[in-house]
C-alpha cells in the first residue's frame, strides 16, 4: 500500500511511506460478538488523509527520484484518519486499553467511540471531504520541509456501519513505521455486569442471548426453549445454579464455530447438560446438592426392577461398566484468560490428593475456557469437571419397552437389579437409543451425592500485569502560601507554597508550577515531586500561657485532604525548630505526634511564636503545613514584590505522564508581601544573640522566648560625658 523514496547523505537509505503500512488484509474477517467483559484487537475497515511530516531540524531534501545532499539524516512520522471495528454493538463502552504494553484511554489516542446502534449516524468526519492532491505536489511539499497529505474525498466512501462497534480518530498518530500498532480494547460488551461479580455476564442470559437474538444469535424459535428451565433465580433452574455458584463467562466469539459447539462448551463450564424433550430445549444443571436459591429436583421418575428391563439372550437385564481408578485423571487444568493478570492465558488446576497417593497422579486434557475471566470461577469450574471424571465410576446400560418412551436424558430413575445386589440404586439417564424393533436401550450414570457440587474457595492472580502508566492523577487541593521571615530564607525574599493532591491520591506523582504576572502567559517556575503535609485544625489554639515550650495547649489537626502522617520529635529538635509547622500565620513546632484518628494528630509540648510570628488564638479551620523538604521554595525576583502573581499547578502520575491539560488548571493568585531585606544587627536581634557593641558591660536587649524584644537596659552612658 506505500511506496519508498529515498534521500539524505549518500549511501543512506531513507525509507519514506505515502500510505498505511498493513501487514495481512482480509475482507472476509467475521464481526466479533462480546459478552460480559473482555478484550480484543479491532480491525482497520477504513484510513484516509495519510499524512507525513518531517522531523524538525532535519536538513537537505526528499527528492522524487531520490538524491540531494544532506548532512543528517532525514526521519519523518506520520499520521492518518482511521476507523477501526471492534465487535457487534451496541456495546456498554470501553473498559481499558493496552497500547504497546502500556494502559492508554480513548483520549490518550484521539480516538472516538461509536458504541453501535442500529440507528447511529455516520462519522462527521466523512462529510468534511477533501480532494485529491497531486502526487508531485505532495513530494514537494515534503521537500519543503511541511507535512504532505495525500487524501481521497472521505464524503464518497462515507458509511454508518450499523449494528458496529467502532472507534475513529481524524489524526491517528501512526509513528515513525507508518502503521497503526498493537492497541488491545477491554470491551463492555452485551450484559456486562449482569453475573454476581459485576463483571462478567450471568450465563442463562448469554445463552438467550445467543439462541434468540435477530442481529447476531442463531435465531433459535423462542417458543422452542423452555424457559422455564433456563430461567428463574429460584428452584431447580439453570440460572438459579449458576447465580447461586457465582459462575460468570465472557464470552468472545470470533472465529467460524457451529452453535452446538460452542453450547456444548458453555454448558461444560458451567456443570450442565441441555437435552430435547416434547418439542423444546430444557436446560438441566448436574448440581445434587441445595446451595443458595438452588434446590434441585432429584425425584426418581420410575423405580425400574427385573420385571421393566428387556432382557436379550446370553445378556444380563443390567450390564455395569466401572471405570479403571488407574487411568481416570486425578488432576483437572482449565486455560482461562485472567482478568486480573491483564488477560494473560493461565491455567487454573484442580486436583484429588487422595487418589493421586493411591493410584498416583493423573492429568486430564485441558479444557480452553477462554470464556472464563475471573481465577476464583475457574477453579470451581475445574473442581465440578474433575468430581465428574473422578466420581462417576459406574456405567449402567439396560433395554426397556416402549411404554419407557416419556423418559429423557438427565431425568432420574432407580434401578433395583438383586444380582448385581442393587436395591432402587439413584441413576441418572445420559443416553436414549431405539433401535428397529422399538426398544429403547438407554445409558445411565450413578449419582454421587455431593460430586456434582463444590465449595468455591479464593484463586489469587500473579501480578505481572503491565502497570498503568497513563492513569490520571488528581488536581491539587488549594495550596498555602507562605512568606517566610528572611531569616529563615539567608536573607532572601521567597515564597514558600504547600501543595499535594486531592484526596491524597496515590497515582500523583507530582505538579509543575507555572507563574504568570497577566494570567494569560505563563512560564515554568519549577517542580514538587513529593505532596506536602497540608490540612486544617480541628479546634482552637489559645494563646500560650507563658514561656516556652507550651505544656498547656493542644494542637489538633485533620491532614485527611493530603493524606499526610506526622512523627513525634525531640525536646531539643522542636525547640531548634525541626518539627516546625505553620498553623494560621504562627510558626509552631512539637515535641509529641499522638494520633487520634486516620490522619488526625494531637500535637502537644509547643513551641510558639517562632521569629517573632504572631501568637493569637488560632480558630477552628485554620491552615496548617508541615514545613518539610516537600514544601515548593520560590526566590521571587525583586520586579514581582508587591504585585500579584498568578500561580497553576499542573498535576502528572507516578510515571511522570498524563500531564493535565493546563488551561484546566485553577489559576491562584497571590500578592507578593515583601518589600526588602533585614541587616545584620535586626538579624541577631531575631535570633536572640547577645548584642554588645562595647558601649555597656550586660545585654543591651536581648529577644524572649517568642521572639519579642525585652529586657532592661542598664549602665546607660551619661552623653554630657562624651566628647563631640
């Protein structure tokens, strides 16, 4: 579908693509049918507007029988609208998305869903139209240096496709390879949710579903199912057996499969057999016991003894085939695809200890039960398979007359035999034939009671599920402001900014800070990769009662906005400042962190006032910020003191991406307060250093312990005594 060109340095082969690049087509694919909840790849039926674009920087030319001198090599990535089919619809949406082993969303792609209504409309995009451009003219527009577009009129070839799954994008980035790349979608197909786990499908629905639907199912006559044994979450029915054993499938059809087939393995999965009887198809589950809303119907239909059996020449009445312990398997694999594991191919095992020590270990054939999403359904799943196998030791054949013509497979009878040394035996019938001379010879199994059902027990995931690296992080909470005393700063003027996610969400894995003096502009002042200790109080904070540290008050506050944690310290650390916090506009540090609550503290043993900040009373809902290593310092240049500067944060996830959208960002203003710098002496003063300049022989003033000048001053100097 392309062609190359080349250019560039001599000897260097530049590989240049004029249209999308497919490895296999095909016309003749099938429409996937998705149930419940799964993946698939989807199916490019249409592409137009290819579009190539040389890389910036690149020098020299592309010329359109190759040549042209070039220092570098030329390199080009391209694009294309596409439409690309998914399944039958209409589908509930789209769950997930795997792109080069990587979680994407429909937005990270450009692309746009079309969930598949029969009525949808067709895409916009084929009404815009676009001519034909002449092939030398696009060569040399990408000889310029411009991006080349090569497009047919997309109105022409426009279609609805209804009764289509699709998602379409008018710019699908296509990469440097020109080709569309390995995009894996988590479908939410039809009845998804519908089973007990929220997930996948309830399979009684799946099974209507699929025999009756007039789009897409085999359109089975209704008026040929008995409903009555397939549905009703009561009584012996097949969907109260399987909503009582919380079995839900998922099912992807894709391939060419006959209807019966795919039952058949539907009813395997989900320990069932479906059996013709008067005219309609009745659904009957091998369950034996009651669990949940299920009770089973294990009534015998006829006690059948020596006088009802046919007995042939040279036969017995009742002939008993047991199967050999030694060859029957004792270990049961289902290969399913595990939701939880990125719907990696795994296989589920159930297995019989007791008889892999006595007869030793047997493995059965494993079933492919793609169908199966979910490690906890599939190991009861293969516990019922193998109880089946394992448990159903004896065979029973016998011929009846005519007058037996009422009975079907799966009803229950008792067989009384005295030779065998039987006495109204349970069995069930599995097999009816009637031979030329009408007689019936029929095949039934013993009942095991308890073999048909199992416990569900809990199936864990491996964890090797590629992590997702373009979840969206959360915006930030308002942040807090704070200019801090310049002693605090080495006498430089900063703004210190406390900012952390909402809820305190753990795919944040930062902000980047953007300034702006007009808001409209903005430049990036810097990064925060660690959220800061952020919240409010929880009561009000009185004045101390006197010197420090403060024995008396309770500092109590809620961090449940940031999800921050503090740790008690030191008598000597909160007295140096180390647990230092801003609570209103004082400066506070603690020596014990006692928690009350998830992400609630008492903090007791204060130290108030530091660097002379106020000591008022702080209200209830007052900000509080630990000022740690997380907490963002800006040094604001000398032209923005005293104007108000507008500040966003920009949130990204743990991988660094998903970079939100920065006109979504809430704009903050601020006024930026200082209007300069202090000297040394006020510095010392501030700090409470002894200030002796040789005029006095004691402390000219010295600072208290909130940081407020007092003392007495003695040995005053009489100036009458000092020469002019």
């Amino acid at each position: 579908m392309g062609f190359l060109r080349s250019g560039g340095t001599p000897g260097t082969q530049v590989t240049v693509y004029s249209g999308l690049q497919v490895q296999t087509q095909s016309g003749a694919l099938p429409i996937p049918i998705v149930w419940g909840r799964s993946l698939l790849t989807p199916n490019c039926l249409w592409y137009n507007n290819f579009t190539a674009t040389k890389g910036k920087g690149s020098k020299g030319g592309v010329g359109k029988g190759g040549g042209g001198g070039s220092s570098q090599a030329v390199s080009y990535t391209y694009s294309a609208s596409v439409l690309l089919g998914l399944c039958e619809g209409p589908i509930a949406g789209i769950n997930r998305i795997w792109s080069e082993s990587a979680f994407v969303t429909l937005s990270n792609l450009n692309l746009s869903l079309f969930s598949g209504s029969i009525s949808q409309t067709m895409w916009s995009y084929y009404d815009s139209g676009a001519s034909n451009a002449a092939l030398d003219a696009a060569w040399a527009t990408l000889n310029a240096g411009l991006p080349v577009t090569m497009t047919t009129n997309p109105a022409a070839q426009g279609l609805n496709y209804p009764g289509v799954a699709y998602v379409a994008s008018t710019s699908f980035n296509l990469g440097a390879n020109a080709v569309i790349g390995n995009n894996i979608f988590e479908i939410m197909g039809f009845l998804s949710g519908t089973a007990g786990n929220g997930s996948d499908a309830d399979p009684a629905f799946v099974i209507q579903d699929f025999l009756t639907n007039p789009q897409y199912g085999v359109q089975f006559p209704t008026s040929s199912i008995d409903l009555t044994t397939l549905l009703g979450t009561t009584g012996a029915t097949y969907q109260a057996y399987t909503q009582s054993l919380s079995i839900g499938i998922s099912p992807v059809l894709m391939n060419q499969e006959s209807a019966g087939s795919i039952l058949s393995r539907w009813l395997q999965l989900t320990n069932s057999s479906a059996v013709w009887s008067s005219g309609k198809l009745r659904f009957i589950p091998y369950g034996d016991s009651a669990v949940g809303t299920y009770t089973p119907n294990r009534t015998p239909i006829y006690d059948l003894s020596d006088e009802d059996y046919v007995q042939t020449d040279g036969e017995d009445p009742v002939v008993v085939i047991r199967s050999d312990p030694y060859t029957t398997p004792n270990v049961q694999r289902v290969e399913i695809l595990d939701r939880d594991n990125s719907y990696a191919s795994v296989s589920v095992e159930a297995r019989d200890q007791s008889a892999i020590e006595l007869y030793g270990l047997r493995i059965g054939s494993t079933v492919t039960a793609h169908e199966l999403c979910n490690k906890s359904i599939a190991q009861l799943t293969a516990q019922l398979i193998l109880q089946k196998i394992l448990y159903t030791r004896n065979t029973f054949r016998f011929k009846l007359s005519w007058e037996f013509c009422l009975l079907d497979p799966m009803d229950i009878v008792t067989i009384t035999d005295a030779y065998l040394g039987i006495s109204r035996l349970p069995v069930r019938i599995i097999g009816i034939e009637e031979d030329d001379q009408g007689l019936l010879s029929v095949t039934a199994e013993e009942i095991s009671t308890g073999s048909a059902s199992a416990s569900a027990f809990p199936s864990f995931s491996v964890t090797s599920a590629a992590p997702n690296s373009h979840v969206a992080p959360a915006a930030v909470n308002t942040p807090i402001f704070f200019e801090p005393p310049p002693i605090m700063t080495n006498n430089l003027s900063q703004l210190w900014i406390g900012v952390s996610p909402v809820g305190g969400d753990p795919n944040w894995g930062g902000c980047s800070i953007w300034a702006s003096l007009d808001n409209v502009s903005f430049v990036s002042i810097g990064s925060v990769t660690a959220p800061a200790v952020q919240g409010s109080i929880t009561a009000t904070l009185g004045t101390p009662p006197g010197v420090n540290p403060d024995m008396t008050d309770t500092l109590s506050v809620d961090l449940t906005m940031s999800k921050g944690a503090l740790s008690s310290s030191s008598t000597i650390g909160a007295a140096a400042g180390a647990s230092m916090c801003l609570v209103g506009d004082e400066l506070v540090s603690f020596v014990t962190a006692t928690m009350t609550g998830a992400n609630r503290y008492d903090l007791t043993d204060l130290y108030r006032g530091f660097f002379s900040t106020e000591t008022a009373p702080k209200f209830t809902g007052a900000q509080f910020l630990f000022l740690d290593s997380s907490v963002f310092r800006y040094t604001v240049p000398g032209s923005q003191i005293g104007q108000t500067v507008f500040l966003k944060f920009q949130s990204f996830n743990i991988f660094g991406q998903s970079l939100q959208d920065l006109s979504t960002c809430v704009s903050y203003p601020y006024s930026v307060l200082r209007t300069g710098t202090i000297g040394p002496v006020a510095t010392s003063l501030a700090a409470g250093t002894a200030m002796d300049f040789g005029l006095a022989s004691q402390l000219v003033a010295e600072a208290d312990d909130y940081g407020t000048l007092s003392g007495q001053v003695t040995n005053i100097i009489d100036l009458g005594n000092c020469t002019s």
